[in-house]
C-alpha cells in the first residue's frame, strides 16, 4: 500500500505556484460553494492549494474546517485524480453550516469530474478544433 500522507511537496506554496494555475487553468469543477480550478501538473505528483476569502467564510475556524476535509479528500483520492494542480475557492454561494459528511459526498463527485475532464482532455478523440 502506498503511503498516503500531505507532505509539503503536495501544497501549493509560492504565489509563482498560485499564479501558473490561475492563468493557465484547463479544467473546472463545483462543488457546493466551491469551485476548483485545475491545469496539468509541473511536478511529478498532484497538489493543491486554498484561497479563501474572509468575506465568503469569515471565521477562522470555518476555513480551517474545510481546508481540512478538502486535504483529508485529496489525501485519500489523490491515487485516482490524473497530475494536476489545484487551486480551491471559496465562492459567495458556500454554505457555512454545511456538515462535514456532506461535504466529503460532494468532493468524491467533484474529483471524479476533474478526473473525467482530464481524461477526456488527453483522449486522442477529443476534439481539436473550434466548432465555426
């Protein structure tokens, strides 16, 4: 079995780091109140990263409380999500009281959503050119 830890190689952690997902991202997901934001990895293992605004979750313990469940998420998935980059953000529409079971049901769909974007991205099928 292989280790499944969060070490710091799989934290997105400089702002260069922030910045390449933000302008390069290929692929998006939502997740109740959050959305995801994905390019194809620079490293060889897949990493992720958090901005949350204190006007969408204002208090601490609440972003630290979903930072949390997203980590132990990716932690436990992170065998089946392709090598990406992840930026997660916290979107006006998230709900604070939402319980954490039900939050980890939403982010199983969400990486598998990345994971059938990223894979149909890198299909030889996919489309290729703009639809005129």
């Amino acid at each position: 079995m292989k280790n499944c830890g969060f070490p710091r190689s799989k934290r997105l952690l400089t702002p260069g780091d922030f910045r390449h997902v933000f302008d390069h991202t290929q692929f998006k997901a939502f997740c109740c109140g959050y959305l995801l934001l994905a390019t194809p990895a620079r490293t060889p293992e897949s990493r992720i990263g958090f901005v949350f605004a204190k006007k969408n979750l204002r208090l601490a313990v609440q972003r630290n409380r979903v930072k949390r469940i997203f980590r132990e998420s990716f932690r436990t998935h992170q065998q089946a999500i392709p090598l990406l980059d992840l930026v997660v953000l916290a979107t006006k529409s998230v709900n604070r009281q939402q319980p954490d079971a039900q939050l980890a049901q939403e982010l199983i769909k969400a990486w598998q959503q990345l994971t059938q974007r990223a894979g149909y991205a890198k299909s030889p099928h996919s489309r290729t050119t703009k639809r005129q």
